[in-house]
C-alpha cells in the first residue's frame, strides 16, 4: 500500500490529490487500485507548516499562516519554506486500524473563533494578568462563554460532562481533570469585575469590524427567574414574569443595543421593578460610561412616562418612543380618513398627526397596518367567542341551580372575565335574580359602541418623537428597530441558555448575566458576519451545521521490528460539502492533517502478534 500524488491546476493555482493506493493482482496481470482518496493539499500542507494544529491561534483569529509556512521572498520580505522534515515510513496493520474518544469539534471551534476575532482574548490576558493559578483566567473566561455559546445551561452540567464531549481541551489547552465547578465559579469571580471594560470593548470592536455607528440605542427589558429561593440576592424579587413563572424569584434584565442587535451593554434590576422606572438610570449609565452625545432612544411604550419624557428632554437626548392604546383616541377621525396617508412598506401607511395636549417641538406619527388590524380582530373575535361560551355555561349553571352565595357567582363570573381580559369591555353579563334574592340567570349583551371603537383602534398606534427628521415613514422605519431588541432577549433565552438562573448570591448572579451577554455579543456578531458574507442571517443553522464537525482519535497498528505499538493520531473529519461551503465564505478553516497524539506501547510489546505476519503487513506514512 502507497500513496500517491496526482497534481492538478485551477485558475493558476497548482492543487496536489493525494490518494491511498494498494497493488493487487488480476486475471489481466498486478494493477494499482485506490483505496481511498485523502483530499487536495497543497505543498505546504502537506509539509505540515499551514493550516495544521501547530497553527491553530491562527485559524482562529483569520489570520496569515505562522512565518513558518510563509513562501519565500526576497532579503527583507517572507522568510522561506523551511526543509519538509524527512519522511519516516512505518509498518502497519491498516485491518486493525480503529476509531476512539469522538468529540464535539464544530460549535466550539465557532465560538472560540468569534472570540478572537472580537480580540476578547487579547482583552482579557491583559486584564486577568497569570498568577499562581494553573490555569489562567483569560482561557477559563473563554471555556465559560463558548459554553454558553454552545446552549450549556450550568457550570456543573459543564465541569461533570461537557468539557470532555468537546475538543475544546485541544483548542484552549486545558486538561480535563483541571475543569472542575470550583474553578468555573472562581473563573465568574474574576470576570464579573470587569464588566464595563469588556462592554466598551466590544462598542469599539464593531466599529473596526462592521463599521456600526451609534447614532440609535435600542432599550428594552426583560426577566429571568431563579431555581430556588435566592435568599442571599436582594435583587430576587417576585414580579412580573415574561416567562410564566410567577411562582418563582426573578431579575429584571434591561440590555441597549444597536440597531442591528448587537449588545452593547446591559443593567440589573430588582424583580419586581417597573420598567418605567429603569430608563433614568439605564440612561445615566450609558451617558457617564460614552458621554453625552445626541443619540436617539428608541423604547416601547412601557418605557414611557411624562416624568421619563421630561427627563430625556432636558438632558438633550432624542427620543422615539411609542404611546399607550389610550392616545389613539384623539385621533379616531384621523384613522378613518384616507388622505394625507404614506405607504411605509406593503401594507401599512403613516403619516403625521397634531396632539392635542403634545408639547411644542414634539411630533406624533400615526400607524395603521392592514394585516395587524385582521390579526388583532380575529384574536378578539376569539376572545369575544369564548367569553360568551363561559359565560352561557355560568347561566346554564345558575338556570339548574339557583344561587344564594352571590360571592360564588361573582368569582365564577371574574374567573371568566380574567381568562378574556381582551373581550371583558365588549361582551357585558347581567345577573337576573328571582323574587327571593336569587341568582338565576345571566344576561349576555355586547356593547356596541366598545366593540366599534375597538374595531377601529386595531391594527393602529402612535408614535411620538423631538427627532427633526420630517419623513413619517423614517420614523416608522427607526422604530420597528426594537424587534432587534426582542430577537436578542429571545437567543439569548432560546439558544443561549439564559434561564433559568441557578447562582443564588448576588455578584455571582451578575456574572452570570455577563457571560451571557458576552455569548449573545458572539451570536449576533455571527449573524452580522454571515449577513456581510451574503450568508442570510440564520446563525442558528449555520451552529446546527457546524455540530456535525466530530474530532476522533485514529488508532493505527505500526510493526518496528518484533515491537507493536499504535500511533494515536487526532483528525478533524471532513465537514459536509453545505458546511465546508459556508465555512468557506466566511474565511473559516478548519486544522488540516493529523496530529500525532502519543506512540502507545501495549503490555505484550515483546511479541509479535500473529494477525502482524510479514504477508499481511502493509506500508502507511
């Protein structure tokens, strides 16, 4: 058995085809027949200098090949190749050759390259100098947020079983029996100090890399909950739950980021803190920690306050914020009308209103989509349907047994209205009741005139700014923006693991909400890297893709004289022929080449095996 080379030229570039041949023999007389094919090199590959494990820093970062795989160039320019080391040439028994200890390659590998490639590394080796620890700060930082970014919803659940399932102890250089949960909880310690210079980091990172500018800050806030009852967290309050937990302690997460999500930065709140009263100090904070630069805030209408609206106006911020449902009543004529509309985009028309109680230098856009106004009636009519059911089955209840507990009836009554808050102001319900004082009825009824003014308010709201922009359709256009926001809660709840929260003491909590700030910053810088390539925006199926990348451990028979021992070698497989392409678009390679791990000597080394007879022997590089 052999190797051998076929060369081939493409566009001026000379690739090298290496196949694994062997010669056997014929009615026609000995031919050579391929085994199998080991894929295109090129020279330097597969000399070992490019490309390879040794240049693993590399790859990640997307940078040039280490000097040592440079071509040669004249005095002062690329060092040469140096001389290919000398083939050695073994004996080996390629039947017993065998596969072990496969691993999770892909989703690591992504990880730990979108955190170079934000320089998150350099960042942190210089803020988390070594000392006497045995393994440094910076690289734990790095295991703590790849596994966040890989969904790993625990530090134990990381420590006890998935740093072994990984390649990641080949990526960053850490044993395995070095990652315990003790040493990841330290490893929050120390990176939860740090936490405004990692965020100003990553502000001056997307500028270099993506060119963002800050011109509009996207704020919204969301909730997390305990497992447990957090007695040592001040912030572990009961509120609220945007994840229907109710029955369990939760923080409140207000994140800013840009218009195209990327995170920026984020504060902590108690659980039961309104969200209107979080936008002073959110704001605050953003103006002492980048200055005071007119950037406009883009908020949803539960940020809105006349205290908060006074308070943006006279620190000279911008502001586009929307309105309660409330407001849209001034302006039902408008809504009606059919002049003076703007198309924004397919379906849905602005245009600006004048507010009757609005302050000098504010404008209002009103909105109105046809599709959300089919939407939002058909979920009322729903609404109005099951009401009327529920309420028909309390009558049919009282028409069989006559009630004298009208507590009974009322709360059988509030439970209903409760279960269609939407439809409790149409559909209205009247207790009959006989002579006697008892309730034996009810009388169903629907407001007419509700149910015509909420049929004219559905589908439409109103937006309020001090921005000078004069185009009705811009100002839509900026708002919508905040879906961003919302995409950036939903990964970092959904693929990043956010919930729930299984630290109970306060400082802990936080940086735990950091490294998942700092996940989501690898996310969506992934999704902006895959949207400049002309890749979509859909990280999460380039992530799946990536998870069928597998590290094994290739163990191959070799005969040296009367000694058997095996050769261990470390292969990153093939990726399929979607994910090479889309690894290729991004400039992302993978290490190429075996990587010899140990020469394992067996216990009976001394004797040669009989399977290893001379006739059965076969040649391998």
């Amino acid at each position: 058995m052999f190797l051998r080379r076929k060369n081939k030229k493409a566009r001026g570039i000379g690739y090298s085809y290496w196949h694994l041949c062997e010669t056997v023999r014929t009615a026609r007389g000995p031919r050579q027949r391929v085994v199998a094919s080991l894929g295109k090199l090129d020279e330097a590959e597969v000399a070992g200098l490019r490309g390879g494990w040794d240049d693993l820093t590399a790859l990640l970062r997307g940078e040039a090949p280490s000097s040592a795989a440079k071509t040669a160039g004249l005095p002062g320019l690329m060092p040469a190749i140096p001389a290919a080391p000398p083939v050695q040439w073994e004996r080996a028994d390629v039947g017993g050759l065998r596969v072990e200890r496969t691993r999770d390659f892909g989703e690591s590998y992504l990880g730990l390259a979108l955190w170079h490639r934000l320089k998150l590394d350099e960042l942190l080796a210089a803020l988390l100098p070594a000392g006497r620890e045995s393994v440094a700060w910076s690289h734990m930082a790095a295991l703590l947020t790849v596994a966040r970014f890989c969904a790993q919803r625990s530090e134990l659940g990381v420590a006890e079983h998935w740093y072994e399932t990984t390649a990641l102890d080949d990526l960053l250089g850490i044993d395995p029996t070095a990652v315990n949960d003790a040493r990841l909880y330290r490893a929050l310690d120390q990176l939860g100090q740090h936490k405004d210079a990692l965020c100003a980091h990553l502000m001056a990172r997307y500028r270099q890399w993506f060119g963002v500018r800050f011109e509009f800050l996207l704020y919204d806030v969301t909730s997390t909950y305990f497992e447990g009852v957090a007695e040592r967290n001040a912030q572990a309050r009961r509120g609220y739950s945007r994840d229907s937990r109710g029955d369990c302690k939760q923080v409140c997460i207000g994140l800013v980021c840009t218009p195209e999500g990327l995170p920026l930065s984020f504060e902590t709140f108690a659980g039961n803190r309104a969200d209107v009263t979080t936008v002073e100090e959110i704001v605050a904070a953003m103006e002492t920690k980048y200055g005071m630069a007119e950037r406009i805030w883009v908020m949803d209408r539960g940020m809105v306050s006349e205290a908060n609206i006074a308070f943006l106006r006279g620190r000279k911020a911008r502001y586009l914020v929307g309105t309660p449902k409330s407001w849209l009543r001034h302006h039902e004529a408008a809504l009606l009308g059919k002049s003076d509309w703007q198309e924004a985009q397919a379906g849905l028309e602005v245009r600006f209103v004048v507010h009757p109680d609005g302050p000098p230098g504010e404008k209002y856009v009103l909105c109105r989509s046809g599709a959300r106004a089919q939407k939002e009636r058909a979920m009322l009519q729903r609404q109005s349907k099951g009401l009327t059911a529920a309420l028909g089955r309390i009558a049919a209840w009282l028409g069989r047994q006559p009630q004298t507990d009208q507590e009974a009836v009322g709360r059988r009554i509030g439970r209903a209205l409760g279960k269609f808050p939407a439809a409790a102001a149409i559909v209205q319900a009247t207790v009959q009741r006989d002579a006697a004082g008892r309730a034996i009825g009810l009388e169903i009824a629907s407001a007419v005139d509700a149910g015509q003014k909420a049929h004219r308010q559905k589908g439409a709201y109103l937006l309020r700014t001090n921005c000078e922009e004069t185009d009705p359709a811009q100002l839509w256009r900026w708002y919508i923006q905040l879906t961003q926001a919302e995409a950036a809660f939903r990964t970092a709840k959904s693929d990043l693991g956010l919930r729930p929260i299984f630290h109970h003491k306060e400082d802990r909590v936080q940086a735990h909400l950091l490294v998942c700030f700092l996940a989501l910053a690898l996310w969506r810088t992934l999704e902006q890297w895959m949207c400049a390539k002309g890749l979509g925006t859909c990280a999460r199926q380039l992530v799946t893709q990536m998870a069928g990348v597998k590290s094994v451990d290739v163990l191959l028979p070799v005969l040296r004289g009367t000694m058997r021992t095996e050769l261990r070698l470390r292969v990153v497989a093939t990726p399929e022929p979607a994910t090479a392409q889309l690894l290729a678009h991004l400039g992302l390679r993978l290490p190429k080449g075996p990587r010899i791990v140990a020469n394992v000597v067996p216990k009976n080394a001394s004797e040669s095996p009989q399977h290893l007879a001379p006739q059965q022997n076969r040649s391998a590089n």
